[in-house]
C-alpha cells in the first residue's frame, strides 16, 4: 500500500481518556495525517485483572464524556471489543492507517501486549510510536546509584525531587482533522453499567465522570480544601481529600496537570509549604506504586517479601462476608465497608482501617481484600491496589512493620470524633452518644435499648474481640523474619 498523505493516523486511547495534556493525540494531530480515534475493551489480555464493576460503570460514563467531547471537535470515538492485538490489527486493515499512536500503561500484560502490537507494526511497515501520559516519571528514569529500582519510598521519593518539576502540561489540540471512521460498537451495548439489579444508583450522586469532572473536582478541592490538606487529611468525618484517584485511574486528568495547579494555586493563595508537600507526597506515593509493578510483575499475586509465602492465613468465608457487607461489629470498619459499596469509594485512612482489620484481625489473605477492592473501587488501579494491600499486610517493599495493627475503636475516635461519618453510614448506630458509638458493646443496656440497639440483632456484636485478635495476629506474624527484597 502506498503511503498517501490522506491515510490516517489511528490514535488508540486507553487509560488517558482527556483531551488536554495527551502527548500521543497531540502528536497524532501535528502529523498532518487525518485522525481515526479508538478505543478498545480488552477483557481477554488482563486475565483476572479485567476491569471490576465498579469500574466498569465508571468507564461508561467517561467513554460518553469522551465522545461528547471529539464530537464537539467533528470526530467521534469508534468502540470495538476485543483482544487488543486483533483489535488493532483490524482497525488498521479497515481504516489503511498509516501509523498507530498511543500513551502507555505500565501493567505487565498491557507492556507484553504492546510490545507484540508494535512488532506486528513494524513488519506491516506501519508505524507506531508511544508517550508518556500517565507518571510524572517513568519507571525507567529513576533509579539508585546502583541503576537498581527503589524499595524505600523515601528514596525514591527524594529520587524523583532531584529530577526537577516534571514538564508544564500541554493544552489541548485547537483542532482535529478526522478521516472517516469505520464502524463502531454501542457503547451502551457494552451493558457496562449495572440495570438489573442497578447496584451502583448511588454512584451517580457522587461522581462526574469525564475530562470536565475531573477538572471540577480539581477546582472545588483548591477552592474549599486544599489549604488545610496537611491537617485534616485524615478526616473521615470532613470532605477534606481531593477524590481526584477514580479521575487519574481512567487518565482524565494526569499527575502532571495536579501538580501545576497545586503550585499555582500555592504562589496564587500563600498556602503552608507543609500542605504542598503532603499533598504531591501522594502523587509521589502513586508514583512508587507503579514503579514497584513495573519492576516487580509479580505484586499483585505475590508477597514481594517472600517470608510471607509461607504465613498460615486463615481462610473463614463467614468473616470475610461479614468484612465485605460491613458487618464485623466494629462501627468504623462497617461504616467504611457500606460507603464502599454504596459510593465505590472509599477515605484513604478508612482503606488503611478495613485493611488492617482483614488480614490482622482475621488473619484473612491480603489477596482476598484486593480482589474486593478491584471490583467495588471506581478507582481501581492494579499499581496502588496492589502495593497497598502489600503494604498494610507487611509483605511489600517499606511496608507496615506486621505489628503494627490498628484498634478500630481508636481509629474511630480520632479520625471520626464525632461519630458523623459512622452515622452517616451505619445508621442503626445513629443513636448512640458520641462516646459510646466507637464501642456500642461497653455500653450499658439502657443506653443501648434506649437508642433501639439490639446487638446480636440489629446491629452485630463484634466478630471477633480486638485484644484476642491482636494478640494472635503477633503471634502469627512473629515467627517470620521478613527479608529484605
């Protein structure tokens, strides 16, 4: 086939799904070649890491923004279904593209994915070429003086500073020629989002998914509560965190783009620097989560400590249903399970929590906690869910040290001291003084009965008893002497 000017340039999105600051389709439209833009729903190359409900409903309605807005352009979004590689390959044939464009992912089978795809490519002698979109820095880029990856976050961290502010982001194209587009799947006849039961009605209050939401959820966090980050960060009773994450999943907004703002927003409003820094702190740790996968493919499904291969976990289906539909009698464990299921989110701190319950208290495998988040987090990402499953369990790089193991009633009291957030979502509780509500099974029957609290019944007593429970968990954990990775 002869390379006239007028094939186009097939642009693949994949998790960059903005506009703005999208290094691939920006040099897809400076080709000077027409432009066919994809995507592809892959649920054969992930294996068990396909998308999770919850995520699925996310993406829906963040394919809809993106089409909406090519459209606004003239283009549209041609959908296909598929393993990728024929996808791709099919999508070339039927359009006569000249070159294949995308930004990468940093998975271990999205990396032997495109690494076939492009040696296809290339002995179809059609171009192909990948960017940046997603990391302040790649994997790659940074390294110890050993030219050795990170295992302390710290280092790393410190690593990445040295390198300097990452580049300014790009605007988006001011115009895009499109060339014909082949035919395209219904994204509606994809059914990625729930019906039948709709179990994700909830969602919809919560989130906007899309390039535009995520910008507004961007503004709203500099605007109302960005300046007091540092200090109340932790806060499950306060709206005090950016709930940018299922936005920088999906890439409709980068790391890039938060980190000029932020500092835009620092010189523009006098901010503390202590705010900047534990803000961009969490990019940084986001940062390191990819690093890991991308050094270490085996995260997700073994402990990088491999003393830990060995532990005695203690498979209870009961405890673990009980984990999942927030019913361990523990109020702060079962508030942060409900708003979970409710909303497919969840506070940081409340992660750290209900992790530390699961394989602490219960002695339940890291595993079983990260296969629940993949499905019911809209922000499922395989790097973070990962790592900080493996960092709470003890078993990951510069993890939580196995004796450290969080008391929920603590917890409870210091990041919800009011009990609001425990009200908000386990309601039978709603009566209790704030005093008690932490701990509803040292309160007097009066009380209890005059709050219509019968436990055991309407709200359960606790699963298992927090002293018991600590107690063996050391006793399990201190027989392995962890290695270093």
């Amino acid at each position: 086939m002869t390379d006239r000017a007028d094939r186009p340039v097939l642009f693949w999105f994949r998790q960059d799904l903005r506009l703005a600051d999208i290094p691939g389709l920006l040099a897809a439209a400076e080709s000077g070649r027409p432009l066919v833009a994809a995507f592809v729903l892959d649920d054969e190359t992930p294996g068990r890491w396909r998308l999770g409900g919850a995520a699925r409903w996310w993406l829906h309605h963040s394919l809809a923004a993106l089409d909406k807005s090519l459209s606004a352009l003239g283009g549209t979004l041609v959908l296909r279904r598929g393993r990728a590689a024929e996808a791709i390959a099919s999508l070339v044939r039927e359009t006569g593209a000249a070159a294949v464009y995308w930004n990468r992912c940093y998975e271990p089978y999205a990396i032997a994915r495109d690494k076939a795809i492009k040696r296809t490519l290339a002995e179809n002698g059609i171009a192909r070429r990948s960017f940046n979109a997603s990391l302040l820095y790649e994997p790659l880029t940074v390294l110890n003086k050993e030219g050795s990856p990170f295992a302390i976050f710290a280092a790393f961290w410190r690593a990445c500073l040295a390198r300097g502010a990452p580049p300014a982001p790009l605007p988006p194209p001011r115009r895009l020629v499109f060339a014909p587009g082949p035919a395209s799947d219904s994204l509606d006849g994809w059914r990625l989002a729930p019906s039948q039961p709709n179990w994700a009605g909830g969602f919809a209050t919560r989130w906007i998914p899309g390039e535009s939401g995520a910008q507004q959820r961007l503004a709203n966090f500099l605007d109302t509560g960005a300046r007091d980050y540092a200090a109340q960060r932790d806060r499950l009773d306060l709206n005090a965190t950016s709930r940018l994450s299922p936005h920088l999943r999906f890439g409709e907004i980068d790391p890039r783009q938060i980190w000029h703002a932020i500092l835009a927003a620092r010189a523009a409003c006098s901010w503390p620097q202590q705010t900047v820094d534990k803000f961009l702190l969490e990019l940084g740790w986001r940062e390191f989560a990819h690093a890991l996968l991308y050094h270490h493919p085996e995260l997700p499904h073994a402990p990088l400590r491999t003393a830990f291969a060995r532990f005695s976990w203690q498979v209870n289906a009961k405890h673990l249903a009980a984990w999942q539909q927030g019913l361990t009698g523990y109020p702060i464990v079962d508030a942060a399970m409900r708003e979970l299921w409710a909303t497919g989110w969840i506070h940081n701190r409340a992660r750290m929590i209900v992790a530390s319950f699961l394989v602490k208290h219960l002695l339940i495998p890291w595993q079983e906690g990260q296969a629940w988040f993949w499905d019911t987090l809209v922000d499922a990402d395989l790097a973070n869910n990962a790592t900080n499953w493996q960092w709470i369990a003890g078993c990951g790089v510069d993890a939580a040290p196995y004796f450290r193991i969080f008391n929920p009633v603590l917890q409870g009291e210091k990041f919800d001291p009011q009990g609001s957030y425990v009200r908000r979502w386990v309601p039978e509780l709603a009566g209790l003084p704030d005093t008690w509500i932490h701990k509803p099974w040292l309160a007097s029957a009066w009380m209890l009965r005059n709050a219509g609290i019968r436990l055991g019944e309407n709200y359960p007593a606790p699963i298992v008893d927090h002293r018991v429970a600590r107690r063996r968990a050391l006793q399990a954990f201190a027989h392995l002497t962890p290695a270093p990775i």
